[in-house]
C-alpha cells in the first residue's frame, strides 16, 4: 500500500533517528547512483564510493549499540546467520591477503545484505513499516523516471553498445540500475492494487498498474536487457495470475488484452529478436554452448574449473583459504549469484543459503493475500536475476527485497509497545 505524501511524511516523522537514517539513505539512492562518477579532486572518491563505505559501518555501530527494539530470533534467521557467518569469515581472510582499498569496498559491499538483513529484523515488524518503506521506494523513483523522460523527449542517448544494439543506461553505472526502479515499481503498485479493497477506486488502481506496465515496456525497449524482459514477463504473469484467483475476470481480461495489443502495437517482438538471436544460434549448433548467455558460460566453467582444483576441504566452507588465483574476480565478476555465494561460502554456504530462500518460499499460509504477491514476487525477481548477474551486489535492489523478506518472516499480529514501535 502506498501512502499519500501527507502521511508518508507523518510517518517519517515519528520513526528513531536508528530508524530516519535509512528511510533518508532509500529516499536518495537513485540520486547518488546517477552520479557515481563525479569524483572528489584530491581523494578520488565519488558520493557512490563514500555510501558504500559508510552504510555497512552504520549498521554494525547500530547492531552493536543495542539501541535498536529486539525481535524474535527464528529457524529463519538461525539459517541466514550461519550463511553470513561462513561468507565474513571467508572475505575477512581475503582482505588479510589483498589489504587494497579497492578490495576493502568490495569487501564492505558484499558484506552489506548480510548485515542489513538482521538491522531490519529489528525493524519491519508492523505493517505500517512495511507500507511506510514501500511508499519511500516508490517515491523515490521519480528521479529515475524523470531523467528517463527528459532524455527520452530530448533523444539524448548516453549508451552502450551490446549485441549489435544500443543498451541505453541514462548516465547510471549499467543499465541493470534502471531496471531495478522499474521492476520494483511495478510490484509495489501492482501490490497496492491487490490490497485495495474498495470497489469504487478500483478502477484508479489498475490504471496506475496500467502505466507502470507501459512506462516498464519503453524502459525494456531502450535498455535492451533480456534478463529484466524475462523477469517483467513473468511478473506480470503472476500478478494476472493473482487477479484471476481473487476473482476480477472481467477486468483482468481487459488488461491482458490491452497489454499483447500494445506489446504488438510497440514492436516488442523486433525488439528482442537481437537480444535471443546468439542464444538461438546455440541451441541450433551454429554457436558452441560457451557463448550461450552472451558468453557467461564460458566464463562460468573457468571460475569453476579454478575452483575445483582446490582442496576439498576449502571446497566445502572455506573457497578463500585456498588462495585462489582469480579469487577477487570470482567474488566480484562472475554475473551469477549462486555461483558467486559458492565461491564465498562453499558447498555448505550455497546450501544454507538455498535453504534460507526455500523458507521465504514456503512462508505463505499465514501471510495476507496482497503480501504473498508481494513475497512471491520479490523473490522471482532475486531467484531470477541471480541466474545472469549478481542482484546483491546493488544495494537498492538489496534494499527493498530484504524489506519485504523480512516482514514476512514476522508473520504475527504486531503489537504496540509504549514508546510507539512496534514489537512482536
């Protein structure tokens, strides 16, 4: 449910500074991401640079202070905990071996959704933190979709070429950042739209679905990125999927329809012949199967081959104690997620964390029918992107799927405690 700004503002109002920090850092991230190459002249170091190191060091002061409300400790958390353990104590052995501060950042950056992750335990316990979270990620994505429109209406392409096509990224370090606003987007409204429960305003609702989906379609056609068409697909789909269980036929007719005539009517379809034309050359045998996925294969089966060669007992917890050649690159580039978590972690860290993703799964039948589109999407969109790229490794994706993850581990009614938050 998104909040009108009155009450959104009212809401902020009333939360600790533990807590305002964080709405203002959600609030402003899509400014500070556009601007990630404006460096300072002496020390070299951009606002994106200052964020990544100063966010990570905010949550362990505030994780250390015990000045954030307590929570109850879950299976869940137990699982997640064993993962972060096994994942910092690798990373902190890799920067006794590469101490730069290159790899310093790197380091802090992948230890973010680990420690995010039990910060908001602390918080999202109420359904108006939820809400309230919700509406700051909304809102903050008038930036995006401004300069998006200044640059579209005035044909300014700061792009990059990629499979013969240009791959528009709109001043923004790659153009996975565009698509992560769009998506995020799209789910939150469409969730408002499932959570309505007037008649009257319904129509309202499915209108500003009804955007969304058409301001998603033109951002796809100008970034080119088959990964955040597949996920949009599917997302939608499963939304359409909701409405029919809820019982809109009519309407949810119309919006299908609506949506193929103007998919049809935008030449989607040529639109994406570019972006599947090497995988369909793979699968018909004119392309090795190592330049499938725009030649993430290949790359794959080195980083594994480099990893199997290790001891076996490095192989099962600890990959960074092997000392691993291309280690860094492992945990930084290998544009995949699973593959990435079995580098920092190994076998038992990449099961943990399967096993913690299968628990949000099956957190369903306690959970609000909206709030199950709203789980159920966030993690098609993490399960999915992780597949091609390495969705925790961009703090405002990280952001809003640990929100929604962690209420819905809190599956109870909140209660009220005298100091006006919220506590289970």
């Amino acid at each position: 449910m998104v909040y009108p700004i009155k009450k959104w503002l009212r809401w902020i109002r009333e939360q600790p500074w533990t807590f305002k920090w964080f709405i203002y850092l959600m609030l402003l991230r899509p400014v500070i991401d556009r601007f990630w190459q404006a460096k300072d002249p002496i020390l070299h170091l951009s606002l994106l640079d200052v964020t990544g190191v100063a966010v990570p060091m905010i949550v362990i002061f505030l994780l250390a202070s015990r000045q954030l409300p307590p929570y109850q400790f879950k299976t869940t958390d137990k699982i997640f905990l064993a993962v972060a353990a096994l994942v910092i104590s690798n990373l902190i052995f890799f920067l006794t071996v590469r101490t730069t501060l290159l790899w310093f950042g790197v380091v802090l950056k992948t230890m973010l959704p680990f420690l995010l992750y039990f910060y908001l335990r602390h918080w999202l316990v109420s359904q108006r933190a939820l809400h309230g979270l919700l509406t700051t990620f909304v809102y903050s994505c008038v930036f995006p979709i401004m300069i998006f429109i200044i640059e579209t209406l005035q044909k300014m392409d700061p792009a990059e070429l990629s499979r013969g096509v240009e791959r528009y990224s709109g001043g923004y370090a790659d153009v996975f950042n565009y698509s992560i606003y769009f998506i995020f987007l799209f789910l939150i409204v469409a969730y408002t739209a499932l959570s309505n429960r007037i008649k009257d305003i319904q129509f309202i609702k499915d209108l500003q679905v009804i955007v969304t989906t058409v301001m998603m379609l033109f951002m796809i056609m100008r970034i080119h990125h088959l990964a955040s068409m597949v996920v949009f697909l599917l997302l939608f789909a499963v939304w359409i999927l909701f409405r029919f269980y809820r019982g809109q036929l009519v309407s949810t007719f119309i919006i299908v329809n609506f949506f193929i005539v103007f998919s049809v009517g935008i030449q989607l379809p040529s639109h994406v012949r570019p972006l599947v034309k090497n995988e369909i050359a793979v699968i018909k045998g004119e392309k090795k199967v190592e330049r499938a996925l725009h030649g993430r294969i290949q790359r794959w089966q080195k980083m594994i081959d480099e990893f199997s060669q290790s001891e076996a007992v490095f192989q099962i917890m600890n990959p960074a104690f092997a000392k691993l050649h291309s280690y860094g690159y492992m945990i930084a580039g290998s544009h995949n997620d699973y593959l990435r978590m079995l580098f920092l972690g190994g076998f038992v860290g990449l099961f943990l964390y399967l096993v913690f993703l299968a628990c949000i799964l099956i957190i369903w039948r306690q959970l609000h029918f909206a709030r199950k589109f709203l789980k159920t999407g966030a993690l098609l969109i993490l399960a999915l992107f992780s597949i091609t790229s390495v969705p925790a490794m961009y703090a405002p994706m990280m952001y809003i799927v640990l929100v929604i993850f962690t209420y819905s581990i809190n599956r109870k009614d909140p209660v009220k405690n005298p100091v006006g938050t919220t506590v289970i």
